[in-house]
C-alpha cells in the first residue's frame, strides 16, 4: 500500500540517522494533508501491573475515527509507526466506525497517517508523555479513608492534561505538578475490615493536525495505577 512504502523508506532514512523523528524528545508535528478529513484519534497506554515503570510493561491501544463531510470512512489504509514499527488499523462497523489496534509496549513518539481515495492526512507526530510512576503513597499502603491523601509521582516532563481516579469519584482533571491531594472520601471503606483500592493516574500529550478538518485530534495518553488499602471506618 502506498502508505506502508512511504512509511518504509522514512523508517530506512531515519534509521541511517539515529532515527531521531521516533525517539522520545522529539517533538510534535502537525503533519501536513488535504484538509478534507476530521479525524480524532487516541493511543492510551495502559500498565499491566501495578507501578509499571518500563515501557515493556504497558499495553497500548490505538483508536481513530476518519469522517468526510460528516459520515465514517471505512475504507483506505490508518496507520501509526513508532520506534518498534508500523500498526495497520483495522475499521471496526461494531465500536462507533473507528479504526483500531493494539500493540505491547509503550513507544511514547507515535506518528499518523492516513489515506482514503484522494483525501489524506501524513505525518501526524506527537510526542507522548514519558512513563510516570507513584512515589507516595507506596503500593499496599494502608491508609484513613476519612483524610485528604497525599499523593506524589515521578516523572521528566509535564503533560499538556492530566486526571486522578479512585474508586469512589470519576477522573478528575488536575495540574501534571507531580503532587496532588485526594480529597477524603475518595476511597471506599467498610465499617469492620480493610478495603482494597485503586488509584489512576492518566496523563496526556496531543496535536492539533494542520493538514486535516476542523475538530481533529491526536493523543498519546499512558496510565499508570497503584492499590491501597483504606483501614476500617467505625464510622460508617
């Protein structure tokens, strides 16, 4: 296909050069196209245990939908390269009319392209956040539900957006500062025992592509997640 050998001899150049384009640090690109495509697309990296801290440890998903004059394209070729290579998408009729795929690992730099008939999008390029890990509390942790919950996190770089989940409230958008409050009640609790709770933290990077319709939009998110345990609550 026409996309997969351009995307093969851009691979071939970058690997001659260090393959700087695919390396973390990067950078975003717009990518450039005919402007006659809306296409909102994601990649979310999610941990396959708890505190993941390599990329090895993650599973990514990928997930486009390409619209023109306001109804689904199913068919052309949706492609997104990362340093590990070139994942085909696949139209799926049954999940919203989007494109989507799954890949192990976590490549942080993913690039877009997309092609249908004589409508394009090329070279679509954010530069993902880098992998983040919970240093407070720690994994286990036994902590009182009934008080406001410090929690801290590394990282190298802020993400343009980031959420905070628990079990009792929904993501909640907060500053990527590395520190964050979770405020009492977050977490469930029962009267005569333990209670076992996850914690998420989601950050995000995304693109705005010049080269496609209004409304378009490229994400790389990663999650990364942690278990504590809230103690008893008498009071409940």
């Amino acid at each position: 296909m026409k996309i997969s050998h351009r995307l093969a001899s851009t691979l071939f150049l970058l690997g001659a050069c260090g393959g700087s384009d695919l390396d973390p640090g990067a950078g975003n690109d717009p990518g450039d196209g005919t402007s006659t495509l809306t296409v909102t697309g994601s990649v979310s990296a999610s941990p396959r245990l708890n505190n993941a801290r390599s990329g090895g440890d993650f599973e990514t998903d990928f997930s486009v939908r390409v619209e023109r004059a306001g109804q689904a394209v199913s068919t052309g070729v949706v492609e997104v390269t990362s340093a590990t290579g070139t994942i085909a998408l696949v139209f799926d009729q049954n999940n919203n009319g989007r494109w989507r795929g799954t890949a192990p690992g976590y490549d942080e730099v993913y690039i877009l392209d997309v092609e249908a008939g004589a409508d394009n999008l090329l070279g679509v390029r954010v530069d993902g956040p880098d992998i983040h890990y919970f240093t407070k509390p720690t994994s286990g942790e036994t902590v009182d539900s009934t008080m406001p919950l410090p929690i801290a996190w590394s990282s190298d770089d802020g993400a343009d957006s980031a959420s905070m989940r628990a079990d009792n409230i929904d993501d909640v958008a907060i500053t990527d500062s590395g520190t964050y409050s979770l405020a009492a009640g977050a977490l469930k609790a029962k009267r005569d025992e333990a209670e076992t709770n996850e914690l998420r933290l989601r950050r995000t990077n995304r693109v705005s592509p010049r080269g496609a319709a209004g409304g378009s939009e490229w994400t790389v998110s990663i999650e990364n997640r942690i278990e504590v345990v809230a103690q008893p609550n008498p009071a409940l």
